[in-house]
C-alpha cells in the first residue's frame, strides 16, 4: 500500500513541479506529516525529491531526473489504456492529442506490459452512457468478457424478441467474441461466426448481452481462435452501430400525436426509430395531429415508450397494442373514478 503511494507520489512531482506538502496531502488522501515522511523515503531509496521553502516552495525533482513507467504489471496498463472515451474526446476536439500521448506512453512500456495494452484496446470499446441511467450487468457478461480475454470460441444462445407481440425466438450460434461495448448502459458483443460452419455463411454480428441465455465452451475447440490482426473494435462499432440499431427494430406502429407528444418523442423513443418516424410524418391536421410510422423493438416496448407520452400519443395501430391501451385507459379511469381506499391490515399490494 505504502509503496503504491510512493510511486504516486513521485510522479505527482514530477509532473507538478513545487506541489506543497498541503497539495501533496489532499492528492494522496494522507496527512501532510506522512508526506514529509515519504519524501524522506524517496530520498532514502535513491529518488532525488527536495524540498523549498518560501512563497513559490514546493516538493521538486533533480534537474533532469525522469521516473520511469517501465515498473507497470500488465494489468496496470490494460485498465491504462481502457479509461479513455474516443466519442468524447473526438467531440471535444481532443483525439489527436489522445493518440499522442498513447503514443508517447506505449513507447515507455516494457514489450511484454505494451502487449498487454494494446490487447485491452483491440478487445474492448466504452461508448459513453446516456444521462440519468446506471449501466446494466447482464449475468453472463463476466464469463462472456474471459472468452474474449482468451480469445476463445463459444456457444451462445440468444433470445430475439417477439415481433407485433409474439414470444421471443432463441437461437443457438458458435461465435468468435472479439470485443465488447458499452453504449448508454447497454453491452454488447461483437463477434465473428466462423464461416467454416455448416450452419451460418459466416461474418460478423452484434449481440446485446442480456439477451444471451446461455454460454458455454464449444467442443473440441479448446485452442484460441486467431484473430484477424486488421480488426479494429472501434472503427468496426462506429460503422456499425448505426445498421445494427435498425436491425431490432422488427415492428411498426401508427401513432398520432399532439404537437406537445410530437416534441417529447425524441425522449422516449430510439434515435433511429426517431429518424425513421419523422421522415413518416404527415403534417398537421386542422387540429394540429400528425400521423407517423414509429419503429420498434416489439409491441411490448412500443407500448412502454408510447405510454410515457400519455394523452398526447394515440395508438392507431396495429389493433392489438391499441386494445392494450385501451385496457390501460379503462383501468386507470376505474381507479382514479373510485378514489382512494385504505388497505386492510395484512393485504398485499397484488390483494388490492
């Protein structure tokens, strides 16, 4: 633990030339008695840390001593090279500056921590999260991340979901996982289906994790796979991303919305379904209604999007997600017409 601080220490100085003992201690999380005693232990074990006194003192390196990198484990420097946000930084104008200081970092790494490294890159993609939602951690992600790790062949099984409210489909799939992305609390897995494989004429696909049930080792392929060196995670996500969002969206509803509903349907519905549905869009009737096509994953999530639109959202169509809002409709207005009742000592919340 100590030793973790030292090291931190020391390239806390390097890079902030003249930090006070005061600065040093609300960096380290330690009381500035204990800095003084850790820079006495640099000095001890050869680091050639000084301090100054006055107005503009501070904690200083020797002139032209450099701490090295080169100490780092292998998984030190794959979280290293996992903490960045490439959409961020390239919104931010950013990038260029990024890929530099990678650069200039990747060249201090031993060869066998720089491997481990660039591993991290190539297997692993963070898509920012959206606002106001916690990431999901689907029960299979740990398992499904080692394969990736490993480069290992799996199995899956994945449910897609019922189109215009029928029961979700499963199928079974041999995949090679190359990576893994986190986009607005979502993951998802990026894999290669061996085109070897009498079952499927092979090439790459996108799979929300929550929707596999299932994993395991495939048999008989106990050997990692060979990566194809050219992929790269990053450019294949942002290519692809856009294709693989349009590709859930397997049903179709006809809405009309009030002005007000047609402004707050960016925020219940998906940016691709978004797109589609405004293009739809009818203008205005004499009663400022419009009329569009909304893409959807499914009745069931049509129906949960649409709902937070309440009065301002009618379901024209299909008929049977218009009969469930009608349901929802005739329920709330029995229970809002009946008003508020006491529940009875030992009813449940179903009872009532």
């Amino acid at each position: 633990m100590r030793a973790a601080r030292l090291i931190r220490m020391a390239l806390l100085i390097q890079s902030n030339p003249g930090l006070t003992a005061a600065a040093l201690a609300r960096e380290l999380e330690v009381s500035e008695r204990t800095v003084i005693r850790d820079a006495q232990a640099l000095q001890e074990a050869g680091v050639p840390v000084r301090s100054e006194r006055g107005r503009v003192g501070g904690y200083f390196l020797a002139a032209g001593y450099r701490t090295r990198l080169t100490t780092l484990r292998p998984s030190e420097a794959e979280t290293l090279f996992l903490s960045g946000l490439p959409s961020a930084l390239r919104d931010l104008g950013l990038s260029d500056a990024a890929a530099t200081a990678r650069l200039k970092l990747t060249a201090t790494l031993l060869p066998s921590v720089r491997q481990a490294a660039e591993s991290s890159v190539r297997r692993f993609h963070l898509d920012a999260p959206a606002w106001f939602r916690e990431p999901a951690t689907p029960e299979l992600l740990p398992e499904l991340a080692r394969a990736v790790w490993a480069d290992r062949a799996v199995e899956l099984t994945y449910a897609w979901p019922g189109r215009d409210g029928a029961p979700a489909s499963a199928v079974a799939r041999v995949v090679e996982p190359y990576g893994l992305v986190l986009k607005a609390g979502t993951w998802y897995a990026v894999a290669r289906v061996p085109a070897k494989r009498e079952d499927h004429d092979g090439g790459w696909r996108t799979y929300r994790v929550d929707r596999i049930t299932a994993l395991g080792p495939v048999h008989g392929a106990e050997e990692p796979f060979v990566r194809d060196p050219a992929f790269e995670l990053a450019a294949h996500w942002e290519a692809g991303s856009a294709a693989f969002a349009r590709s859930l969206l397997r049903t179709t509803v006809t809405v009309r919305l009030t002005g007000r509903g047609l402004r707050r349907l960016p925020a219940v519905a998906d940016g691709a379904a978004i797109t589609d549905a405004l293009a739809s869009a009818s203008a205005p009737d004499p009663a400022g209604l419009v009329t569009l096509e909304l893409p959807a994953e499914s009745e069931d999530v049509a129906f949960d999007q649409l709902a937070r639109l309440g009065a301002d959202a009618e379901v024209l169509a299909p008929a049977s997600l218009r009969a469930r809002f009608r349901e929802r409709a005739e329920a709330l207005a029995a229970l809002y017409r009946a008003g508020p009742r006491e529940a009875r000592p030992g009813e449940t919340e179903d009872q009532r």
